[in-house]
C-alpha cells in the first residue's frame, strides 16, 4: 500500500517507542504501566491544513515531516504500511515536540 498524503489537519506518524515490544504484528511483553504511556514518533506526512472558519483559506499546520512528536496511547488510528507501524491522528491530539 502506498499512502500519498492524510486529509485536512490529520497528520501521519511512525510510532518509534515500541519496536522493542513488538514482534511484527504480535506484542511480545507488556511492561507496568504499558496502557497509559504516551508514546513518541516521527511525522511521516501532513495533510493540507484545516479550513478556516471564515474565509477560504487553510490554517497552517504547524508539524512538519520529519518533526519528532508525543502521540497519546489511545489517540487516532493505527495503520500498518510494508509492516511498519503508524499511527493516524488529528494535529491538535498530539502532546508536542520531542528534542
């Protein structure tokens, strides 16, 4: 699958923080406190930008392929391309910049 570019403010991230836990598709252990740790990645595309409420122009999104960002556990949808894992989100669900 080749996936072009996500619609309006979605941005698409590749979760970095778990390879170590997963085998593939398969989670390999679990450790304490798994289910409520933020996890970080890499901004693999951005969409457009969301429309303005007034005018027809498009606010600016303000990540930027390539930015490494926090991605909350629970947020967006997960997607798997040539078996690597992303994650598909909304830019104002991401918790910030990571240095």
């Amino acid at each position: 699958m080749k996936f072009r570019i996500p619609f309006e403010d979605r941005v698409l991230v590749k979760i970095d923080a778990l390879e170590e836990f997963y085998d593939g598709d398969n989670l390999l252990k679990c450790p304490d406190g798994w289910q409520g740790m933020p996890m970080s990645g890499t901004v693999a595309a951005t969409g457009p930008g969301r429309w303005a409420r007034k005018g027809a122009r498009r606010m600016p999104m303000e990540v930027r392929k390539g930015d490494r960002v926090g991605v909350p556990w629970r947020g967006g949808k997960e997607i798997t391309i040539n078996g690597e894992m992303y994650r598909e989100l909304p830019e104002t669900d991401l918790f910030g910049f990571i240095e």
